[in-house]
C-alpha cells in the first residue's frame, strides 16, 4: 500500500499570512497553478482511491487528483489542520506580537506547545497515524491523501523518530509538495518528503 501525501494549494489566508488551523478560506489563482503542476508530476500515479481533510481548500485539491484518476473522494477528519485554538482567524502578525512565546514556540514546531484550545504536534501526529494504521493490511494500490502544511510536518516527524527536543516545521513543505509513504505489516516507511521540484517553475515565475 502506497500513499502520496500532499500539503493543499496555497488558499487566500495563506496569502495573507492569517493563522487558518481548522477555519478555511478559498484556494487561490496561484493555488490553481499549483494544482495544475502536481497534476503534471503525477500524471503516471493513477490513484485507487483519494482521501482529504474536510477543509475546502484540501478538497478542492482532492477533487483534482479525483478527477485525474477517475476515483473517489473520501474525507476524513483525522486528516485536518493542526488546531491553533484561541489563534485560529488571527494575523499571523498581530498573534506573534501579543503573544510572542507560545506563537514562535507553535510555529517554529516545538511538538508539545500548543495554544489555548488547540492541538500540539504530538496531538496532530497520533490522529494521522491512526489514519493511515486503519487500512486492513490486505489493501493495495496507491492512494492519494490531502492534509496541510502543519499536520504533514507532525507526521514526517513523527515517522523519523518523533524526537522532543526537535523543532519539527523542519519537515515544512510547500503548497501541493508531497510525500510518499509505504505502509505493509502494520508498519509505516517514509520513502521521500518534502517532493517540491515540480512547483520550481511557480517559484521563477510572476503570480
């Protein structure tokens, strides 16, 4: 069983630099563009089967690689954003100023900080785990699964050791950058991480 796990394309509060977690804005022009690229780097990876976060912009990537493969699209929960709690909706900006040390400690991935009602990294690396560990080991082919930014660097750190004194944003990816995951006797094996050469003609060009 092998999955292709992706970071979403670049939504409007990416853009804007506002701290998303679990609230969602619209994928944007450039996000379209990503997508469009991944499309491309994956076009001889048929998908048996897609699997995404229930946020609007994982979706709206999820239905693409969907389309490309002529499969289905299944959300799952467990595959959302890091929660940030009290901080979800606020600029990044204006969070970092008037609450300096836990927000630098959040975002730099310390994997035990969390905000005021949110998750920590370890909080988000158990849920993806307990995602990709409920498949039946009979399953095979090649599945398609859409998370975010924060919760893909959670998981990476976790499958190289899940050290604690380790600041795991790392592991960060770019938006529609991809990780291969092979999963067979109960076991997960990180192939690669942090896939992102498709997405270098993006970064050369005018937005």
């Amino acid at each position: 069983m092998r999955f292709i796990v992706i970071r979403h394309a670049e939504s409007q509060w990416n853009r804007e630099g506002i701290i998303q977690g679990q609230l969602d804005s619209p994928v944007t022009q450039q996000g379209y563009r990503q997508i469009a690229a991944l499309m491309v780097a994956v076009k001889e990876t048929p998908f048996n089967q897609v699997f995404s976060s229930p946020s609007g912009r994982a979706m709206t990537t999820a239905q693409a690689l969907a389309t490309h493969s002529q499969c289905a699209v299944s959300s799952d929960a467990r595959l959302h954003e890091q929660h940030f709690g009290y901080f979800q909706g606020q600029p990044y900006h204006q969070a970092m100023r008037n609450h300096h040390d836990i927000i630098s400690r959040i975002f730099a991935g310390e994997p035990a900080a969390s905000a005021p009602g949110g998750e920590s990294v370890f909080d988000v690396a158990q849920r993806l785990l307990a995602f990709f560990l409920s498949f039946p080991s009979s399953t095979r082919g090649t599945f398609g699964v859409v998370t975010h930014g924060h919760a893909l660097q959670a998981l990476i750190w976790c499958l190289k050791g899940g050290n604690w004194i380790e600041d795991t944003s790392q592991y960060g990816h770019p938006n529609c950058g991809y990780s291969i995951i092979e999963v067979g006797n109960g076991q997960l094996q990180l192939q690669s991480w942090g896939v992102a050469t498709h997405l270098r003609a993006l970064q050369l060009a005018p937005i």
